[in-house]
C-alpha cells in the first residue's frame, strides 16, 4: 500500500497469490498407486498444471484484456504455488484487489540473494577439506559417488564449460543445449557471470579433473538454472520459476544457496505454497540458511532467509512439542575446519503465524527451529567461474548448502526409493 500510494501510472512488478491451493490430501491419493517415481512426479506435475489454470483463468482473461491495453506486461503463470507474477499499474491492481479468489497481491521484489565472503588462501592437497571431514571420500571407497542422481543448482549460473563438471552435466537434448535454464532472460543459456553459482555446483559435484576434488557426489547430474542475474539479484518469482523447471524436469535434487532478506508476507507464502507442493512430487531441497545473524534489521524470528526459513520434510522430536505443517526444505547452516558456527549464519528460531499458515508460534512458544543441519562452510574451495580450471575460496551458508545436496545425492544412489522425510531425518 505505502508504494501504490507513492506511484501515479508508473508500472509495478507484482506476485498476486491465489486462495484456492490444491488439496494436498488429494493429490497424494491421485499418485499413491503410480509405482514408477518418474512417471508418479509427471502425473502430479499435470495435475498441478491443471488446477492452477483453472484456478487462474479468471483472473488471466482480465490481465491479457489489460495487455492488450498496455497496462499490464510481462505475465508468468506459476503452476506449482498457484501464482502470477505481472506487472502492471496501480489501477489494475486495485481492480484485481476486488478478486474473491485472491489472497495476496505483494511485490515482487528484486533483491541482493547472496552474501559471501571471498577468501585468499591456498591449497595444495588433492581433496578439499569439507569432503573429507564430512567423509564423503569414504562413501566413494563403498561405490557410491552420485552416479544417476540429477541434482538441480538454482542459482546465479554454472559455468558449464569448466572441466571438472563438463562431463556430468544434465543433458537437455536440442531444447536446452547448455544443461538448463536461465530464467532471468528467459532463455537455454545458464551462464554463471557472478560466480556465486559455479562455486556452489563444485561443491556438489566438482570432480577433481584440474587437481583438486571439490563435490561430495563426483558423479552427479547437475542441472544448471540460474535465477539470479549477473549481480546476484533475484526475487522469490525467479526461485520460485526455477524451481518449477527443475522439478518439471526430473530433478531429484534441488540446491538453492539463495535467499530474501525480511521478506514480506507474500513473499513468505509464495515461497511455502512452492515448498510445500514440492514436497509432495518427492522432491527435496538443500537451502541456505543466509547470513544476517549480525544484521541489527532482521532479528529472530526473521533472521532466516526465505525460503530457507520454510519447514523441513521431517520434524525432530525436539519440534515436535510445536509441530506445524511440512515442506521440502532442508535449512543449512555453515560450521568452520574446528566445528565452530560461522560467526554470521543466521539463525532461527522463525515463526509463520505472521501468514496464513499461522504455525510455528514463537514467544512464548520455541517457534521453528532453523537450520536443519549445519556443514562446512568456511574458507571453502571450488570452482571458478572466470577459469574452465581453476579455483577460488568462499565462505558462508551458501558453500555448506551444496555440501548438504551432494551427501544427499550420494543417500539416493544407494537407495533411490528413499523419500525427502527419509533423507531429512
């Protein structure tokens, strides 16, 4: 409201949030005699299609009529939360605000998503050290190294000619060439010009080619989708796109070391509606937990960063005297070499009685607890995006979050029926 009051004719990029979401009881049932996992996420992905067009046509007919009048632009149906993004004027979404099918109309605000400190140290050994304190060297000595498991990094880009990933790369046919998505421009070409991306897929899948063995599954398809531009800005519509794409195809797998700082409330149930259907095609996501603890902004219960304040698939018995509803995220925070917490993670507990889910009290209630899990994440090395071999040092959530996907990816090679609350507990 306060930047509608602020604008005349200007034009407004903006999420518009419907009430009617699927049943998610219904839709379990519509896949629990479909055996073939692939074939079962297909079905469900159709039928999730389907209820957001429905849902949607309404308020699609009003926009394209106002298209074509020039006040609205740039429209994007979103199939997995039952979401539009536009953008358009204020008369329009005033127009829209008398829409008994609406929930929420909130901006969509394009953001800073990644906050990591680059590092100049040196290494000379053949393994960097989180992959062996995590004892991932000693799963490949069992055979298992991710082999089949397609993990989907959402984030700034991967440079996809860098050598220690070329050779595992998801393979997208004549559709998308380059191994993904870029759905900031809208095009098959997910080229990391930031680095932030490139560095987090070397620590879920970077196999050693130039030296040093930097991923946790060395043999992991990665599915490159970048949805942050070359700054590193991004917006919960662009998670929330990349996301759609990477399950839509076949992902296991989802990495996002990415995030909105003190997001709205429509920000927040854009994301858990997202989160929340996500889970139920079976899919799990490792997700930063940001860094802001010491950001005097954003105290607890909003010091996590969405979506990674969203619920697990599982809750610990420490949850469980204040249970809430549940999600794909698995939240990552980052330790050092020593197991020390990195001095700027963020932390939770984080409350969703703020949205319509009205869960996870907080104060006097211990509200939920974030993160899930915490892995290395300080001085890491990996994989440079201005060099096909080199490397460089980051240190963060973000370099732990990949770490968390590629233990994952190993999980699933050696059980692939297992099920995101499996891999969570």
């Amino acid at each position: 409201q306060d930047v509608l009051n602020g604008k005349g004719k200007e034009m407004i990029r903006i999420n518009i949030i419907f009430k009617s979401q699927i049943d998610i009881e219904k839709l379990k049932a519509r896949g629990e005699d479909i055996g073939d996992k692939q074939m079962r996420r297909s079905v469900l992905v159709d039928e999730l299609k389907l209820f957001s067009e429905e849902k949607q046509s309404d308020v699609m007919s009003i926009l394209l009529a106002e298209e074509r009048n020039n006040r609205v632009i740039d429209i994007k149906s979103h199939w997995l939360s039952n979401a539009i993004t536009c953008t358009t004027n204020r008369d329009v979404i005033f127009l829209l605000s008398k829409h008994p099918d609406i929930e929420t109309i909130g901006i969509d605000g394009v953001t800073q998503c990644t906050v990591d400190n680059e590092q100049l140290t040196m290494n000379n050994e053949q393994l960097t050290y989180n992959v062996s304190m995590v004892n991932a060297d000693k799963v490949w000595d069992l055979g298992y190294t991710g082999k089949g498991v397609i993990v989907a990094i959402v984030d700034s880009g991967v440079n996809y000619n860098h050598v220690d990933l070329a050779d595992h790369l998801w393979d997208g046919g004549a559709q998308y060439p380059n191994h993904g998505y870029n759905v900031i421009d809208g095009n098959n070409d997910p080229m990391d010009n930031f680095g932030h991306g490139t560095h987090c897929a070397g620590t879920i899948c970077g196999d050693g080619t130039s030296g040093l063995t930097t991923g946790m599954a060395p043999d992991a398809t990665l599915m490159c989708i970048k949805a942050l531009d070359d700054y590193g800005y991004g917006s919960t519509s662009s998670f929330n796109a990349g996301m759609e794409f990477a399950i839509e195809h076949q992902a296991d797998i989802i990495s996002m070391s990415i995030g909105v700082m003190n997001a709205s409330a429509a920000d927040k149930t854009l994301m858990r509606n997202t989160c929340v259907n996500a889970l139920q095609l079976d899919v799990i996501a490792a997700v930063a937990a940001g860094n802001d603890k010491n950001m005097m902004m954003v105290p607890v219960p909003n010091n996590v960063r969405t979506p990674g304040n969203c619920p697990p698939p599982w809750l610990h018995p420490d949850q469980q005297g204040n249970p809430g509803d549940l999600s794909c995220v698995v939240s990552v925070g980052a330790i050092d070499e020593n197991e020390t917490p990195y001095s700027e993670g963020s932390m939770g507990p984080v409350t969703w009685t703020d949205t319509q889910f009205n869960d996870y009290p907080y104060n006097p209630n211990i509200g939920l607890i974030r993160p899930d899990v915490c892995a290395p994440g300080v001085v890491i090395q990996s994989l440079s995006h201005s060099s096909n071999d080199g490397y460089s040092f980051k240190s963060g959530t973000s370099m732990a979050t990949p770490c968390v996907a590629g233990v994952m990816a190993l999980l699933l090679e050696k059980q692939n029926d297992l099920s995101p609350a499996d891999i969570c507990m």
